[in-house]
C-alpha cells in the first residue's frame, strides 16, 4: 500500500472515530415519558434513531405533544404542542398560556433529561413581544415558536381547508439546545 492511501484510511479512520465521539452518550437518549402513564394520557409512538427519540402523547386536555431529545456535541430537546385550537395567528400571550397549562401535566419520567420546568420558569421571565421568541436559560439557547401543522389527508380524502378568519393549525414549539 503506497503512502497516499495510508494517509487516506488514516484519515477516514479518525473522522470515523470522532464522529462517534459524543460528550453527550447515547444510552441518555431514552424514552422521557414515565412508563406507568396517568389516566387519560396515552403514549401514541416512540421512535428511535441512533441519536435521537422522539415520543408523542395524547393528554386528557386533548392536545398532543410530540417530546423530541437528541444529543452528541449538544442536548437539544423540544416539546411541540398541538391542538386546543392553536392556529398559525394564535398570539404569544396564548401560546405562553397554553404551555402554562401544558407542560405542568406531563408524566416525564424521573430521570428525563428534558425539563418541562425550565421553560416554565423561563416564560416567567421571559418578555415576549415577537415570534420566534428567545427565553432565559443561562448558557442554553431556548426558544418559543410558532408553526403552521402541515395538513395530513387520510386515504381518498381531500386535505380540510384551514377556517379562513383562523388560518391553518399551528404547533407550539419550545426548542433547548445546549453546547457541550
């Protein structure tokens, strides 16, 4: 084998191997919910990636919130809140409340690495006045946000139109990321 590809599988080697160096370690990628949910709550999927789960659950208010954690070189986790009439104008001062009464409800599991009571604490403090908005958590990046829910048809059905005095659905997304 001549120098240059020695070189080569070198260097291929050690991208390999640093890509798979994480400070953030994968066995702390695991479900967030509480396996013994509350009544009325109901654990609609679990999906897995190498470095990423995503979970979605149906609570008793109605409203479904899809809990999305992943981590290598940050942890990132974000909770997106669905239903209870969110539309794509539905004002800061209702999104706050309506995480206000959400976020509180969740059965996290004990060792959840997501933290439903930091962005509580953090729209407290928070002085919202445009979308996306930008909250206080220290040396993590937090954010509010607002996004139109892309219509899903079921088969042979025609996508529902959007009210127009009330726009098309939205998510209420609350995003954390922080650099390790």
């Amino acid at each position: 084998m001549n120098l240059a590809r020695l070189t080569c599988v070198l260097v291929f080697l050690a991208s390999v191997a640093h890509a798979e160096d994480c400070a953030f370690e994968a066995k702390a990628i695991k479900p967030q919910f509480a396996t013994k949910l509350p009544k009325g709550f109901k654990l609609v999927s679990t999906k897995k990636e190498k470095r990423q789960i995503t979970q979605v659950l149906k609570t008793p208010d109605g409203f479904e919130v899809a809990l999305t954690l992943s981590g290598c070189e940050h942890v990132a986790f974000a909770f997106a809140i669905k239903g209870g009439g969110l539309t794509s104008k539905t004002v800061g001062a209702e999104l706050v409340a309506v995480s206000k009464r959400v976020l509180p409800t969740l059965p996290l599991a004990a060792d959840a690495t997501a933290d439903a009571k930091l962005f509580l604490k953090a729209l407290d403090e928070a002085n919202i006045s445009t979308m996306p908005a930008q909250l206080p958590c220290g040396d993590a990046t937090c954010q509010l946000s607002l996004e139109a829910d892309a219509p899903k048809p079921t088969k042979g059905q025609k996508p529902k139109k959007a009210e127009p005095d009330k726009g098309p659905a939205g998510v209420l997304k609350l995003s954390y990321d922080f650099a390790l």
